[in-house]
C-alpha cells in the first residue's frame, strides 16, 4: 500500500504527524468528552469500551496519517482498512455508551459493526497483495508539489484550529495539545515545502541549462519548440536556425580543449545582441548552437542568419590570441515546409549541411519539388549501411608516364553497389559522405580496400595505388602510424601507397598539415596534391609543401594545345614544379592530341580517358598484362627531383 520513496523524508515525516496529531485532537474531542467517558454503573465494561475506543482512535489516525503522507489518491486498500476502523470504531463507541448505562445486549445489531469491520479488513488484506510483474513501475517519486498531498494536513489544520476555538485546555486537554501540535507540525511543513520547491526548480533548471554555456540545452529548446511550433499558422510562421562552427576542430587541437571550451562560452554574448526578446538560442551540443524564432518568415529569419553569420566572422579572443571561426547556418520553418518539431531540425540540418559543403555561410531549406531533400537523407542513412555491410569497392584509373609509356600508377575511385540504385560513383557518394559526417570512415574504407587490391598486382608489377584523404585525416597527427601499420597487414612497402589531398583542406591548419605530410614522406609514402588550380594556389604555402607530385586540374587541361592561354598556363606550371623538385600529373587526358602537347611541354604523367577509364580491379589486372613492362633501371615511381633538375626524356 505505502510505495517506496526516500527513506525519512521530512516532507513524508511532517505530513503524517500533522494527520495524527490532527486526527487524535477531532478524535478525542468526539469520542473522549466528559458525556463520553461516564463510568455509570459498570466500571469494568465502561474501561474496557474506553480502551478499544482509544485504540480504534490510533488506529484511524495512524491511517489518517498514512493518507496525508500518500496524498489523496483511490488507493482502495487504504479506504477499505479506514472503512473497517470506522466501523470499529462506532460499533465501541456505542457498546461503552451502552456498557456503561448497563443495557448492551448480546447478539443484536451492534455486533455487525465488528464483522464488518472484519470483513473490511480481509479484503485489504486480499487487495494489498502484489501483481505479479508490477515492480516499482506505478511508484511515485520527485517533489510533492500536487494538490492531492496537501488536502489532508490542510484539512486537518482547519480542524486543529476550529478545535482550539472550541474547547479550551480546561475541558479537552489533550484535544487542545493535539492541535496545537497539528498547527506547529503545519507551519514546519510549509517550510520544508518552500525549500523542495526551490530545491525542485533549481534541479529543472540544470536540466534544461548547457552546464558550458549557461545557455538552453537541446531539452530546452525541444520543449519551447514543441509549444511554438504547435501555435504557428502560415500567416505567424517560426523560423529555426541551425548553427555550425567552422573551423572549431583546429581551435581545439591546435589550442586545445580549455581553449575550444573558451571559444564557446563566447558565442552566447556574440549572438545575444543580435536576437529579440522572445528569440532562444540554444547550444545543442559540441559546436552546434540552434536559434528558435518566433514569428519569422523565411525572409525575416534569412536576415537573422545573415546578421548571425557576419557577427560571427568577427575575430575572437580567446588566451590572449586573436582568433577567427566561420559558421554554416541552416534556415527552416514551420508550418511549411515543416510541420512539427523533428522535422523542423531536419529541414534546417540538411540546410546547414548544403551551406557548410558549398562554402555559402547560410542556405535556406527549399523542398524539393522532386523529393530531392528525401533521397539525400535516404542516400545518407544508406552509405551508412553501405560502410557497415561492405557494398563499397574501388574502380582504379591508370596514370602513364608520358616519357615512355610506362604504367606510373593507379588511382582508387570509390564506387557504391547500392542493392537498388546500380552502381553509384564519387558524384553521389561524397556529397552524402560530407553531409552525413562519414569522410572519415569513408577513407579507411577506401584506404583498405586500395591496398587490398594492390597486392593483386604488386609481386610482378610495383604500381603504386593512390588513394584521396579527407580532411580530417591531412590533421589526423596519428595518420603515418595508421599507414605503415595498414600497409604492413597487406604485405605493403611505403613506396606502393600514394596519399592525395585537395589543396583547400590544408587551409584549416597549414601547420598541422605540414607536419603529418613531412613525416608520411619520411617515412617512404609518396604525398600528391589534387586538383592543383582550383583551390588557393598560394605559391607561398606551395613553397613549404612536402609533396612529391601535383596533380594539374582537368579544367587547366582540357584546352591545352587548342587555347594559347591555357597551354601558357599548363607551360609555366610545369616550369615551377620542376623547379621545386616535385613530378607533375595532369588530369583529364581525354584525347591523344592533348597528351602529345603536355608531352612536348614537359608533364611527367598523364591520367585520363586517353590513357584508360575507371576501371574493377580484375579488368586493371588484365590491363597490365598488356602494358609494356618498365625498362631496366627506370623505375615505375617518377623519382623526385632536385631544383633546377632537367627533366628525364
């Protein structure tokens, strides 16, 4: 009947003193009054009546006060055992009435009183028993704040006082003890219920505050949102901006966690004078903030965002150094396109995802009349399987040297068997990749499945396997360990892997960078930059690269030989990256005319349809079957030059 709570707590503790003192001081104004308690002629069956009457009156206050501590509730085993002390109770109340004038009667109506009171109790006895399976699922615990918990000590309070205006000590002095001892048990009960309340909202607070920040959590946010959202109509739309820092993950291992932590509990005070009184921003964890917007259409929440994005780019302080992060927003509303809550998060994260690829800052969430939106989240929940289950494989591109002919190398192209969409290439797996933060498990993925094919071939043919790097792994200061390890588990030397990098994900963290190239490098692992011309070209970062090869981009190469810019272009490229000592590889060879031109400016390697297509790794072995073997002494891996080296013909 009594549930499991905390042992001993003074609320639980109060409330039943306050319901027997209570009880006791109506009970023996009523039952222990001098017209009550008249001896009359036979003493012995007038104390006898008095003391079950005594006892049925503790017995119905320590129920009362089971009542006030449970709160009233239909807890039938409690009504029925107070029904059964009631009955009791009347059934003694009325034999010592009749005991002490010396008329009770035996056998007569009376004594039902005791066999109901008996049958009441056996019942409770009965209901009291445990459900199988029940537990502790139908407990109550946490602050007990509800109405129901304060109605009998309140209701027993109003008695204690209307006793002690009624009876003075002179005529009832344990009636008036009793509710003297009821009010005090009150008034100690009000405070302790002051200090759970505070205590309550204190504990409701932390819960739905970022312990970092001091700003809403994501819990927060979800239950302001679900309140907004459920009142928006088209004409009074809520806008959600969803926030990403750019650039966090190099603060903190550049600077490290203190400083990330620091940086963080700015962008509460950076954002704050941008917003509106009913505006809530919100950390959701990690660097990503959310800015709830009531009453914003697209164009209103848009402006927020931008102004959001621009005071971001400000310049932080953070240990004494002037720092700068960007962010990527994502816009969305609700009702439309939106409806509820979740899928208001969604539109906005897929915007902000679309921001943070194409480098815009912000984006709107627009659906797509085609259902585009759909088949990106679709895609991505399935490249996640895709990576769990093995539908991934390599397709390898040949590179030639266009000096002799001779196979230079191969490139692993990454492929997805989707079980109904075909074969997928780069086009629609990397977009996915970025969106759904797999880059990461996507390159060991291809890492691994580059380095098996390699050893298909290796033994007879040393052609070396290059393999693209996100990001993430040109910072990753543990990726040249990775390396030789994987490499051993293959059977592999350093020299039969090729790491590929786009110039741009060296711009995060230069430093960093250039520390995990050099000592790649170092350790016998050639090191290619891709797509050279497309990104910064900073000959000034090009200057302290430690890259052996650079990869000319198709779009420097398509005209060569047809445009005189773009073969002037082509030509002095070829001039610097000698003269730093480096092999350059140009991309998109589509025709023979073309690698004659880069042939007669002096490219070392040419990759393209020209040379041959993508193609599975049983078909590439075939292909190097028929290709002509190297000559003696002219190794597969163009060898790094010094500066000023003349160019091997």
């Amino acid at each position: 009947m009594v549930r499991p709570g905390p042992p001993h707590a003074p609320a639980m503790v109060l409330d039943g003193l306050v319901g027997a003192l209570g009880a006791t001081a109506i009970a023996a104004v009523v039952l222990l009054g001098p017209e009550t308690i008249e001896v009359g002629e036979d003493t012995a069956a007038a104390l006898v009546g008095l003391v079950y009457t005594v006892a049925d009156m503790v017995r119905l206050a320590l129920f009362v006060a089971a009542g006030a501590v449970l709160g009233l509730r239909r807890e039938v085993t409690l009504v029925l055992l107070m029904a059964g002390v009631a009955s009791a109770l009347v059934g003694d109340l009325v034999y010592s009435r009749l005991a002490a004038l010396g008329i009770y009667v035996e056998g007569g109506v009376l004594d039902l009183t005791w066999l109901l009171h008996a049958a009441l109790v056996a019942q409770a006895a009965h209901r009291s028993r445990p459900a199988r399976g029940d537990g502790h699922a139908g407990g109550h615990s946490g602050v007990r704040t509800g109405w129901r918990h304060i109605a009998i000590p309140l209701g027993l309070n109003v008695a204690g006082i209307a006793v002690l205006m009624a009876h003075t000590a002179a005529t009832a002095p344990i009636a008036a003890w009793c509710a003297a001892g009821c009010i005090s048990a009150t008034l100690v009960r009000s405070i302790v219920s002051f200090r759970e309340l505070r205590h309550f909202h204190a504990v409701r607070a932390e819960a739905r505050t970022d312990e970092l920040t001091g700003l809403p959590n994501r819990r927060a946010l979800l239950g302001h949102a679900g309140t907004v959202v459920a009142a928006a109509t088209t004409r009074r739309p809520v806008g959600l901006l969803l926030l990403d820092l750019d650039g966090f993950k190099e603060v903190n291992d550049g600077l490290g966690h203190a400083a990330g932590d620091e940086l963080l509990r700015q962008i509460g005070p950076r954002l704050a004078a941008e917003l509106g009184p009913v505006d809530m921003l919100a950390r959701l964890g990690g660097d990503e903030f959310a800015v709830l917007v009531p009453d914003a259409d697209v164009d209103r929440a848009h402006e927020l965002a931008r102004r959001l994005h621009a005071r971001l780019r400000e310049p932080f302080t953070v240990e004494g150094q002037r720092l700068h992060v960007g962010a990527s927003i994502g816009v969305a509303t609700a009702p439309v396109p939106a409806a509820g809550v979740q899928e208001l998060l969604r539109c906005a994260d897929v915007a902000m995802y679309a921001a943070k690829a194409a480098q815009e800052g912000v984006r709107v969430y627009l659906p797509d009349p085609r259902g585009g939106g759909g088949d990106r989240l679709r895609t991505m929940e399935e490249l996640r399987t895709a990576l769990e289950t093995g539908q991934l494989l390599v397709h390898l591109q040949p590179q030639v040297r266009l000096s002799d002919g001779t196979v230079a190398g191969v490139e692993a192209l990454v492929r997805w068997q989707h079980p109904s969409r075909g074969l997928l290439g780069p086009a629609e797996i990397l977009p996915a990749a970025e969106q759904a933060g797999l880059m990461q498990p996507l390159t060991d993925v291809v890492l691994g499945l580059a380095l098996e094919a390699a050893t298909r071939w290796w033994t007879e043919r040393s052609v070396p396997v290059s393999v693209n790097l996100s990001a993430a792994s040109v910072t990753d200061l543990e990726l040249p360990t990775t390396v030789i390890r994987r490499l051993e588990d293959h059977g592999l030397p350093p020299e039969a892997l090729t790491l590929e990098l786009v110039e741009d994900t060296l711009m995060a963290d230069p430093d960093r960078g250039r520390t995990v190239l050099g000592e790649l490098r170092r350790l016998g692992v050639r090191t290619s930059i891709d797509d050279y011309g497309t990104g910064y070209s900073s000959l000034a970062y090009l200057r302290h690269l430690p890259a052996d090869e650079l990869k000319l981009d198709r779009s420097l190469t398509a005209d060569v030989g047809r445009d005189q810019r773009a073969t002037a272009i082509a030509g002095h490229t070829v001039a610097l990256v000698h003269a730093l000592g480096m092999t350059l590889v140009a991309e998109g060879v589509e025709d023979d005319e073309t690698a004659a031109v880069l042939a007669a400016l002096g490219c070392d390697v040419a990759q393209g349809w020209a040379v041959a297509r993508p193609m599975p790794v049983e078909q590439l072995l075939g292909w190097l079957a028929d290709r002509p073997a190297p000559s003696s002494g002219v190794p597969v891996v163009p060898a790094p030059r010094l500066p000023g080296q003349p160019v091997p013909r």
